[in-house]
C-alpha cells in the first residue's frame, strides 16, 4: 500500500458511468429489511437503510428484492421488496426519497433477481427452473460458524429452463430496470451470485445444457449478456449497471475464479459498468460467509477478474472489513470499492468510524452469525452486538422469546450434532423397512 492511509484511500472517490461515490465504501445487499407482506418497502425497510445511509457509506444496494412475479412466488426468505409491477414504484421512489433525505450524498441501487432458480421453493402448483436440473446440497462443502443443518438438506430438482422461460425472464428484468429508473435509483444491479437463476449458467458445474446456453463460455454467458444488453438499451447509457456473482464454486470438479472471470468478461462487453464479487455458494457456504477477512484476496480471486475486465469495470470486494486490507487492494488497482453486509449489521457507523481514523470504536462483528440463522428460520434478523438492528423504525417489531430459544438451539453444537445423528439414524431406519427393525439389522 502506498504512504496514503487506509481513511484517506477508502475516502477517494470513485466514478462509475456517470455516478460518482463520495466514498469507496458500499453496504451491500441483505435480505432483513422486513417490507410489507405484498412487497413494499415498510417503515423498518427505510429506516434500516436510512441508518447506514447516514452512517457514511459511499453507496447502499437494496437487497431482499425481487423483479417478477416467480420471484417473489418462490423465495426462500419472504417477503420481499417488488419491481414486478408499475404498482410498486410509489413504494419504492418513497424508500428512495427517504434515503437521500437521510444522506444526500449517497447513492442507492436497486438489486433485480429475476428468480431464486434451484433456491427456489416449488408453490402453487409452480415448478421452479434453472439451467440444468441439478439440486443445491445444503453446506456440502462447509458451513458457517454456529450455522447447522441437521440431517443435511437438499433443495427440490428443478426443471431445466426453456428457452422461452429464459427470454420470458429477461424481459421481466428489464421491465423490472425500468421501473427502478423510473423510482429514481442510482444504480442497477443484476443478481446472479450464490445458486440462483442466472448463477446456475455461469459453472460447468451446475450447466450441462448442449442448447446455445450451455458449453463453451460463450454459451454459458448468453443469458445474461443478452439480459445486460437490454437493460442497458432500456436505462440507457448513463445509468451506472452491474453484475452480482460468484467468483468461486469452491467445490470438487467446480469452476475457479479464473472460469468465472472469463464468463463475466464475455457478459461485461454488453455493457456493464462494476462487478460486485461474492465467493462460494450454497454448497459452500463456509467460504462464502467467512470468519476471515480478506479471504478472496489472499486466494487471488478478485485478481483474476482485474486480469480479464481490465480497469475500465469497478470491481467490489467483499468480506473483507480489515480496512487496511480493502484500502492496500484498492491502492493496488486489485479492486475499486468494499463492500460489507454483517459488518453493517454490527456497527451502522463502521464507515465514519474508518473514514475518521476512529477504527479501534468499531464494534466488530464476531461471526456468531445468529443473522443468519435467524434469516434461515424466517425470524426477524437482530445482531446481538448492535441492539437497535431490527428496531430502526418504533413499529418495528422484534422475536419473542421463543423464538429466540430456537435461535440459540440453532447454533448450539451439541444440540445440533445430537439433532443430526437422531435424523440420520431415523433415515436409516426408513430405508431398512419394517423386516429390518423387527430383525434388528441397520
């Protein structure tokens, strides 16, 4: 890193298109904003956000959104914030109103999952879809700290998507973009990260189409480089766009960074303007929610992307709250902006904390992830190191007491190792029939 200090780099700012942050400091995209049951942003949605706003970050992404109807039909954490509509921009142009209330000078993007694909959950009669019927085997490769799943858990096989699914789903998203614009957002990005819809094109390992879709690189970037081209058409040029992926499967026979980069070079040519990075998936949740920062970094993953987008994408690091670490890759040229979710949860204020020279009264997540198991099990999220996350806004309201004893079962691990040898040894039983527990035999 240069002489230059970490507040004074991460302080820099930076230009994407035509938009310009104050800072290069993001919050990104989470699914605890608590909107309205039919998907609009609530009081708690714009307080939460507002929060951070005024916290001194650069820029928020507005996660837990969808952009159709399937989306929202078959999410696995409900409800959520809604582009499938023109009845729902009001809702979102007042989540946006506030927010620059809040903090003027920070941008706010609007997220666009055109659906949750093999982490969708079959309802109503609906199949679910992806590129190749391949299911989601839960943490196979790892999970969080204090996160289980007993018995381990698979998702329901989806359909391989036709290509009028595909193109049906396209055209949602850029009606989606267009109403983003129309509520006033900074930004678009695309979701195409962790084991969704778009996600599942990208990785030999979950495409085996032989259509047009799937092959070659060119073929697994097909449909989301036809998706950004519209979108882009739609918005036009100057509104900032990007991408959201994986930068890494992170499991036997997977696809590396390298892969992913080369994907995502061939979809930026349609005219994406940052790339905002994840790591790992479903699969391998542990490398994708880490208890070290600066994981992708030292695995050389962000780097790969640099090489193949070359400096004209801004590219956005995550999981990395050392801000020394962020600052020395930034000063690198390795990427352009942080980006951090559980760490805003813990402290609002980490941005002004950092910007100040004040980081020793950051109050630092400690990876307890109780977010997360709260998130899996559809409780309200709360932070036990921050108590107003959650209560933003008065009407908000948070778990009761029960809940919350589920919560701390949850991420107990002789209780969860107990819960998994019981589902195991119930399963065996199962499969050996009746003939097999009269006999004894397992």
């Amino acid at each position: 890193m240069s002489s230059r200090t970490a507040a004074e780099i991460l302080g820099t700012p930076l230009t994407i298109n035509k938009l310009t942050l104050k800072n290069r400091i993001i919050l990104g995209p989470m699914a605890v904003l608590r909107p309205t049951s039919d998907g609009r942003p609530s009081d708690q949605s714009i307080a939460f956000l507002s929060r951070r706003a005024a916290g001194g970050v650069g820029a928020v992404i507005v996660g837990g959104s969808v952009a159709t109807a399937r989306a929202f039909r078959e999410s696995p954490f409900a409800p959520n914030i809604r582009y499938d509509d023109d009845m729902f921009v009001p809702g979102l142009r007042r989540l946006v109103d506030a927010v620059h209330a809040a903090a003027p000078d920070v941008a706010i993007f609007a997220q666009l999952f055109p659906s949750f694909g093999r982490m969708g959950v079959p309802r109503d009669g609906h199949e679910i879809v992806s590129a190749s019927p391949k299911r989601v085997d839960m943490g196979a490769h790892g999970l969080p700290d204090n996160v289980y799943l007993p018995g381990g858990q698979a998702t329901p096989l989806p359909n391989e998507a036709g290509v009028d699914e595909i193109k049906e789903l396209e055209q949602a998203v850029v009606d989606a973009a267009r109403r983003a614009k129309a509520a006033g957002f900074d930004g678009i990005e695309i979701a195409a990260h962790m084991c969704y819809f778009y996600s599942s094109f990208l990785s030999p390992l979950s495409n085996f189409r032989t259509d047009e879709y799937g092959g070659s690189v060119e073929n697994r970037a097909r449909a989301l480089r036809d998706t950004v081209a519209a979108v882009r058409q739609e918005i036009g040029p100057d509104l900032a766009l990007g991408l959201r992926l994986s930068a890494n499967d992170h499991a036997p026979s997977g696809q590396g960074p390298e892969g992913f980069a080369a994907v995502t070079a061939e979809i930026a040519r349609a005219g994406l303007d940052f790339v905002a990075l994840t790591d790992g998936n479903y699969e391998s949740m542990r490398d994708n929610v880490p208890r070290e920062s600066g994981k992708m970094l030292r695995e050389g993953e962000p780097q790969a992307f640099r090489d193949s987008l070359g400096p004209s994408v801004a590219l956005f690091l995550s999981s990395t709250p050392d801000p020394d670490q962020a600052a020395a890759a930034i000063a690198d040229g390795i990427v352009d902006a942080t980006m951090l979710a559980r760490q805003m949860l813990a402290d609002p204020d980490y941005a002004t904390k950092v910007l100040e020279g004040r980081s020793t009264e950051i109050v630092w997540c400690d990876h307890a992830n109780s977010c997360m198991r709260r998130l899996i099990l559809q409780v309200a999220v709360q932070c036990h190191k921050n108590p107003e996350m959650g209560h933003e806004h008065p009407s908000a309201k948070g778990s009761n007491p029960a809940q919350n004893l589920v919560i701390w079962a949850a991420g107990n691990r002789a209780l969860m190792r107990t819960a998994d040898k019981a589902i195991r040894a119930s399963r065996r039983l199962r499969r050996s029939g009746p003939a097999a527990v009269r006999t004894g035999e397992r």
